[in-house]
C-alpha cells in the first residue's frame, strides 16, 4: 500500500526515534533507584512505617506500652532521671533508663537507653566482636557547647497525678509536662504546647532479645514479621546484624505549624513536603544516609551526601526546634493534619505538622528547643553544636576547579588567563588526577613535576590551591602510606576484624578509620610540609567521598557490620564518619610546621552537625541543568538555616556541558553561595569563564566582580555567623517570620542583614523576575535605585542576562570595595565604599568587621568592628568590637585604610544645591569638609548624593554631618 513503509523500517524510525529522545532529556535523568533503599527495602524504616499505620488503624483502642515508672522518678539540679518500662507481656518488661535534663542555654535533652545493653547482658550473634551498648559516643563529635544544667528549672509543686511538671528556660517560661503512662511528654511555652512526644504512639524502641528459631513450619505464628530482623539482603550484600533489631523511633508533633524545615541535605524544597503520599507530596520519608547518589534526582526525599537531623517548625510569631542526635541511618516521615481551612493553604488555617524519626540503632537522644524566633534556634543549636568557622578571606572569594587540570603548566596557564582577561579569583584546585596513580600525598611525577613553582606562581598574586584528599588509601604494598595504615593497624575493620578492602578511585583501597585518636595523629603527620612533598603554606584541602564512597560495597557505601576503633559497628555511627576525617584534617592544617598556626579550609562533601565548625561543604555532583540550578539555591539556604552556612553548589553543574546562558545564569546565582566555586566533569568541555565567548565573558566578569565588590559585607556576615549562628544567606521567613505569604518561598534570598535582596534567574530565555516583597519599606535596584515599594505582592524587576537583579531593602549600610583586583588577598589595603541607603524615616545602619583574614589574631582583639548609623542628617562610625592584647597593633596596621566614597540612595531633596559635607573625626586636629554631589530622582528611579573622598579611617570614630 502506498505511503505504507515496511515493517522494518517503521521499527528502525521507532527505534532512532526513542535513541534521539533518549538523547535529548537524557541530561537530568538517570538515578540508579535499585542501588538505593526505599523505605519497604529497609527493614527498620519498615518494620516503624507498619507499626505506626498499625497504631493510626487502631486508634483510641491503642495503648502505647511505654510507661514511666513512677517510683524511679528523680529531680535534681535541672535533670530528671526514671526508667521507663515497656511491657512485653505481663511478665516480661523491658528496662530503658531516662534522662531528661534541662541546659542553662534553654534546650531540653531527653535520653533513652535499654538497661541490658548497657550493662553489656546481652548476647552478640555470629561472635560478632560488636559493642554490646547503644551507641553513646557521638556527643564527642558533635557537641562542643555547654551542656550545663540550669539550676532555675523547678519541678512544679502542681504536678497533677499521672504527669511530672518541670519549669525551665528563661524566667522559667518553659514547661515540660511529662507523661507517664504511656510516656510522653509536652513542651510548652508561655502555656501553649509547641511540641509533643510520643503524643501519636509511634515511639517504639526495639529492645535486645535473643534469636529464637521457630519450630519448622511456625514462622511468623507468633504475630511479629521477623523477615529483617536478624538478617538483611539488599543488592547482593547481606547484613550480619549481630545484634538483631534495634531501631529507635518517635513521633514528634507540633501543634498549630504548618512549615517544617531544615534536615538536609536533599534536593527539595526548603518547606519540607508530608511523605505519606497524596498530591504534591513524596511517599517516602525523607531519609539521611549520607550517600554517594550519582547523578541524583530533584525534588526527591532521597538521602544525599550529608545530613543534619536539626528540623525546625515555624509560624507566625513562633519557631520552634528538635535535634534528633543519632548517627545512624535515619528516615523522617512528615504528615500534616487539620487545616480548618483547605483553600487557605497553610495561611492562617491551623494545621499541626507531625513528624516520625526512625534510627536503625543508637539511642533515643533528642533536644528540644522552644525558640520563639528562626534566630533563637539557630543560636541555641550553634551553642550546643558550634558556629561556623570564621573562614580565611580567600575562601569566601571565588574558587575555580576542575576535574582534572592536567598538568602544573595547565594551572599556571590557567592562572595567567584570568589575569589576562582581568577575571578577578582566589583559589584554583586539583582533582584526583594530580597524584601518582591515586595514591594521596604524592603528585604525579609526570604532569606535575613543579608543584612548588605553580604554587609560587599562584602565591605571587596572593592565590591559594585547594587539592583534593580522599579517606580511601590505595592497597598497594609499595606505597608508605599503605604500609603504614596497616602495620599500624589505622585502618577500618570488616565484621571479622580484618582490615576492610574496598574499591574506590585507586581501585583495592582502605579506610583511614578516623574514629581511632591513632589514626588521628597519623593522618595529622601526613600533612607536615616534610611529608607531604611539595606543597607550601599556600596549599588547602578538598575532603571529598568520605560518606564514605565504596564504589563496590552496599548502596556505595561500607557494610553496615564493619567495625572501628571501639568495635563500634559502622550501622551506629555513618553519618558521623565523614566529619571524623575533616575533624582529622582541620588539626593537620591548624600546625603543619610548629608554631605556624592559621585557619585551616577544608571542603567536605560528607557532613553532619558540628561540620560548620572545620569545613564548608557544597551539594556534590549535579548537573548542568535549568532544575539543578534552581534547586541549589532552597538546598543552599536550608543549609544555613541548619547550622552550617558555608555552602554552594558547582557553578556552571557538574556532569555535562551547560549552554552560555545556563552558565552565565549560574554565575550569577553562584556569587550568593556562600561557598562559591565553579567545577566540572572530567568528560565536559573547558569552561572557564575567560573561554566563553563575548558577551557572556563579561557578564560573568561582571558577576564575579561583584562578589569581590561585596566582599567586605560577605566577610561581615561571615562573622555574625561565628558567632550567633544566623545564616549568611536567608530565606524570607527567616526574615519577615510574621509574614505567612513568604513562608514557603525559596528561590529569593537576603544577604545576611545587608538588606540585599535576589532572586537568581533559574529558567531559559526569561528577562525579568518577580521578586516577592514582604514589607512596606522601600527597595531600590542595586544599579539603578529604581524604587520597589508595596508589601506582600511580588513586584516585576528587569533581569535581562547581563543583569543580576538585586534590591536593596532601606534602611541598610552596606560596605564595599569598588577596586577591581586580580585576588581578594590584593584587595587588603584597599579603601571602602559605604552604600547608604535610606529608610522611609531616612535613616539607615549597618556593620563592618575586618581582620587579618587569615590567622587567629582576631582571638586576641586584631579586628576592626564598626557600626554606621545614619540618623538625623548625621553618619557616624561607632566602636562595637571589645579590646584584646592584640588590638592596638592591628589597628596601626589598618591606619591608611580610609572611605574613599559614600553613596547616599534617596537623599532628602533639601540637599539639592549642597556641595560639602563636614567630616569630624577622632584624633584629627580639626573638623576638614568632603565634596558632595547631588543627582535628582527621575522616572522611578531614587535620588542619591555621592560624597566623594571623606577619608575617614576604617578603624577610627567619626560623624560626618551632611
Ligand atoms: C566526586 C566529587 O563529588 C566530584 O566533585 C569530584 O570531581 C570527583 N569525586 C572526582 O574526585
């Protein structure tokens, strides 16, 4: 028949058809699920989800059988301590001891143990040389802060029968009411319950109980699904589990929330979805298993690579908090209930946000943190965990990385162009492929023969290295290190207590176990300048696939029944693992000679709390994708708001080649990551920026000159993050927490307390963006100061590709330095520029904080902080740091650092025809004046006057009078 083809050539059209497809949305697609767990794969997760479905089914009929026993209740100096009884049947009921204390900082910790296993009564199966307790060590890891009982807390003399009251917290406004039969307790401020334990009946701790085989042909007669309790097989790996079930898990609910956040990492939204299914949400829990997920999925509950089990609750006029302190594999289901109102999604209506943690083993160990504002909790749980590390200056700048550059002359090429297409850069970094065959610590002798003189070149401009070192150690008998990490017997076990052999990027490898303070001082020795051959001072470190990575164990990873340093099993501490060999790390880099003592960076890609303090981290392999752009920027910001503020993403995406635009967008993006580097694929094209072609080459140029541009405020924001803990990047409601319509927004962002405010492009082709504005006050465009005013409407700002578009929020001070420069180490000296801008009352404030940059001095008084406040035609600059034995000489060292300009936005019109301003500084002998220059408003565009050359000291006390 005419028109008609034969069948084979249909097929073949069909078939190149699908390959093109296939070709097309072939970016963006492709996680191997098989290789990772779902919830039903994982026999706790499961045996939890079953058991809490079971106790919903049941409803009232249900009785949780978890019991304080009231005779062992006991309350002293802020700690109540009991044992909870969990009744089996009636004559078996299984001890688990209780603490709950009360910290001076207004946390509560509740702690729960199994008796038997503390007391070592219990018997390991397959004579697994296994701990025998939960595991209690992971406090050492993680919590520096004060955990300091409160001597105000009080038991209340009101306690009804059947609850124990304490009060706590400040002015004693804090209450938790203690249920004992069954167990559970509400945590209440100011009279209202924010958070319930156990309200639901999920908690279900899986005590120690020997294997009974069945007689033949009676499985499961007895009720329970045994299926995973003794043994589980996922991909071909079998996990011994010698100590049978063990899993530890609880409902915890907050009453009248609606927005979850925090517990990253995940490529999600930062409002945290209900993970029961239904529509627009997951239908598994999110999980933290921290993982190497190649090539992962969007908007997905999958673990990634770190995780932080810090969750926070938020609504109008309240935040409150938990910290689920467990290292072990850890999945959270999230189900809201109850809006009264379905149609005013989530605003106003009053819904209460129940969660579910569920932990493979460990004990329960949990803070509570009643806020009630997003900054008390990230201050309470920075106390506890510590705040993020004052980085060296140069790694808030811009760091160009690769995988791989190729050879020493490669990097110094490299370095000679950004100089010559003046794009200015800090760091530059070398992938795994500088070393000799994989084998850390050396360099490979035929592409880098003169790391020192590429390092010298680099240190010429004040540029640093970054080079990358794994915890996997080649298994080769010639290699020292090998031979070292075995003889000295540092490396991880397998259940046996044979050193554990895996395969990663060398191929046969081991372990560092960084778990034993052996490991520890080895690990530091590699790094003295005599071991580690050839690099200099200028030379930092990349801790990468340190989850860890294990290319051939189960879901990339070790086996669960490894051991380390304790016999501790691997099950009980994954997600702390990766922290342990920065830990190990950071100490090398404090003192790599005696007496040269500087802030060690690190970047990890494995994390967990208490990371913030050596390391910053960034979201491992994306993908050069619109998505994966748009994605970073809420997995960004959910990091800040979890403790650990030093984050990014690969700019420009890190498996295939992103189109000019995509790239340029994501530069764009990428200067308000915190941690901003570009990287890339060892199978992509070239791309850095001084490569691509015109205009995109300045665009870029542009977008990174202006990171540098506001470095001074980056550094500022840094240092408020030291130390109080707030982000240095915010999402809205952590800015306007009263405003509900911003709540869930997540793809616009504040430079700390800048009052800048962006909202990155992240789609193909768009040439504005709305950016959404919470309050009354006026914003002006950063280039322009056209004016941006109304609250709670999104407001339509031109974003064509050669424009970043930013507001500034009135009522701000922000310091620059307008100095285009090759490295920010080359920026020092430089003079600042002070960006006035103006509120409705025509007043403004802002901060400054300067040192070194580079050594701990700052310890020690060597800083300059200021406050500018602009009031009453009056700007002056006031002391706000405190005096250490170091400050004076730090000062002297700062004394030429002057403000060569000031930008007022929206002056008032009466300055019109002013031409002077009076400039009255400590010290000076006399009062001196400074030209200003007025220019009009015009066509929606503010009015600003420019005082030109003030030549105030950066460091001094000042007014300048207008
Ligand atoms: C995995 C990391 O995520 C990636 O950034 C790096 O380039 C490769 N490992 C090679 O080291």
């Amino acid at each position: 028949m005419a028109g008609t083809r034969p069948p084979s050539t249909r097929w073949t059209l069909l078939l190149s058809l699908v390959i093109l497809l296939g070709c097309l949305i072939g970016h963006g697609v492709a996680v191997k699920h098989e290789n990772f767990k779902k919830c039903s794969q994982s026999g706790f997760c499961n045996r939890n989800r079953a058991f809490a479905d079971d106790v919903s089914a049941k409803g009232s009929s249900w009785s949780s059988p978890y019991e304080l026993e009231l005779s062992s209740i006991h309350f002293k100096d802020g700690q109540l301590q009991g044992t909870i009884l969990k009744t089996i049947s009636a004559e078996e009921k299984v001890r688990l001891p209780l603490t709950v204390s009360f910290l001076e900082s207004g946390a509560a910790r509740v702690v729960v143990d199994e008796e038997k296993r503390l007391k070592g009564e219990i018997e390991l199966r397959h004579n697994s040389r296994a701990r025998k307790e939960r595991y209690n060590d992971i406090e050492k890891w993680v919590i520096v802060g004060d955990l300091e009982l409160s001597k105000a807390a009080t038991l209340s003399p009101e306690a009804a029968d059947g609850y124990t009251k304490i009060m706590y917290g400040p002015e004693n406004q804090f209450q938790a009411i203690i249920r004992h039969a069954p167990f559970g307790i509400e945590f209440q401020r100011d009279g209202e319950t924010h958070v319930q334990l156990n309200n639901k009946g999920f908690l279900n701790l899986e005590h120690w109980r020997p294997k009974v085989d069945a007689p033949e042909g009676t499985e499961g007669a007895q009720g329970d699904d045994q299926s995973t309790w003794w043994e589980e097989t996922f991909g071909g790996n079998t996990d011994s589990k010698p100590r049978g079930p063990e899993s530890v898990a609880m409902d915890i609910t907050f009453p009248g929330y609606n927005h979850v956040f925090g517990i990253p990492e995940h490529a999600d939204s930062l409002s945290l979805r209900e993970t029961r299914g239904g529509s627009g949400n997951h239908d598994e829990p999110y999980r933290m298993y921290n993982s190497d997920v190649f090539e992962y999925e969007l908007n997905s509950p999958m673990t990634l690579y770190g995780s932080i089990p810090l969750m926070q609750a938020h609504r109008k006029g309240s935040t409150v908090g938990v910290f689920w302190l467990n290292a072990a594999e850890t999945w959270v289901d999230i189900v809201k209930s109850g809006s009264s109102n379905p149609l005013a999604l989530g605003i106003g209506g009053k819904t209460d946000t129940q969660s579910h943690w569920m932990s493979e083993s460990g004990q329960i160990d949990l803070f509570v943190f009643l806020g009630p504002t997003p900054q008390d909790i990230t201050k309470t749980y920075g106390e506890l965990t510590g705040y993020t590390q004052l980085p060296q200056h140069f790694a808030i700048a811009y760091h160009q990385c690769r995988w791989n550059y190729v050879t020493d002359e490669d990097v110094k090429d490299v370095d000679r162009n950004f100089d010559k297409y003046q794009i200015p850069y800090d760091v530059i970094w070398l992938d795994i492929e500088y070393t000799d065959d994989r084998k850390y610590f050396t360099w490979d002798p035929m592409t880098f023969p003169n790391p020192i003189g590429m390092e010298e070149q680099l240190d010429e401009s004040e540029r640093k290295l970054v080079v990358i070192i794994d915890p996997h150690i080649k298994n080769q008998d010639k290699f020292t290190i090998s031979q070292e990490l075995k003889s000295k017997d540092l490396a991880t076990k397998n259940k046996d207590g044979e050193i554990y052999d895996g395969w990663c990027w060398p191929g046969s490898s081991n372990w560092v176990d960084c778990f034993n303070p052996e490991a520890i001082k080895w690990w530091i020795s590699l790094f003295k300048y005599d071991k580690f051959k050839g690099t200099l001072s200028n030379v930092f470190i990349w801790n990468d696939m340190n989850e860890p990575s294990v290319f051939n164990g189960p879901e990339t990873t070790m086996p669960k029944d490894n051991l380390h340093h304790g016999n501790w099993e691997h099950r009980d501490i994954h997600n702390v693992h990766g922290i342990t060999l920065v830990n190990a790390t950071y100490d090398a880099l404090l003192e790599r000679k005696k007496g040269e003592v500087r802030r060690p960076f690190i970047l990890t890609r494995s994390y967990y709390a208490g990371a913030q303090r050596i390391s910053a981290m960034w979201t491992g392999d994306n993908q050069a994708t619109w998505e994966h752009l748009a994605i970073s920027i809420p997995m960004v910001l959910n990091n800040g708001i979890s403790g650990y503020p030093f984050a990014g993403a690969d700019v420009g995406g890190f498996f295939h080649n992103p189109s000019k635009d995509l790239l340029t967008r994501w530069y764009q993006a990428g200067i308000w990551y915190p941690f901003f580097r570009a990287h890339a694929h060892i199978d992509t094209r070239r791309r850095e920026p001084y490569l691509i072609a015109e205009p995109y080459r300045s665009i870029i140029t542009q977008s990174i000159r202006l990171r540098y541009q506001l470095l001074p405020a980056w550094y500022t924001a840094f240092h408020e993050a030291s130390v109080n803990g707030t982000p240095i990047v915010r999402p809205q409601y952590f800015v306007h927490p009263a405003d509900e319509a911003g709540f869930a927004i997540d793809d616009q962002l504040y430079l700390a307390d800048t009052g800048l405010l962006t909202k990155p492009v992240v789609s193909e082709g768009v040439v504005t963006t709305d950016i959404y504005l919470a309050d009354d006050e006026k914003y002006y465009d950063y280039f322009d100061y056209t004016v941006y005013q109304g609250a709670g409407k999104r407001h339509t700002v031109p974003a064509p590709i050669e424009k970043v578009p930013i507001l500034m929020q009135g009522g701000h001070i922000i310091p620059r330095k307008d100095r285009p420069r090759r490295s920010s180490g080359l920026m020092k000296w430089d003079p600042y520029t002070l960006v006035i801008v103006l509120d409705k009352q025509g007043e403004a404030e802002g901060t400054l904080y300067v040192d070194d940059g580079e050594t701990f001095d700052y310890e020690r008084g060597a800083y300059i902080h200021r406050r500018f406040n602009f009031r009453e035609s009056t700007l002056s600059s006031e002391d706000i740091g405190s005096k250490g034995p170091k400050t004076a000489a730090y000062l002297k060292t700062m004394a030429d650092v002057r403000v060569e300009k000031l930008v007022i936005i929206d002056p008032p019109q009466e300055w019109q025809g002013k031409t002077a301003v009076t400039v009255i500084e400590e010290g000076a002998k006399a009062a001196s004046t400074a030209a200003m220059e007025y220019h009009g408003q015009s066509h929606g565009k503010a009015g600003y006057a420019v005082v030109k050359n003030p030549n105030t000291g950066i460091g001094n006390t000042w007014r300048i009078e207008f």
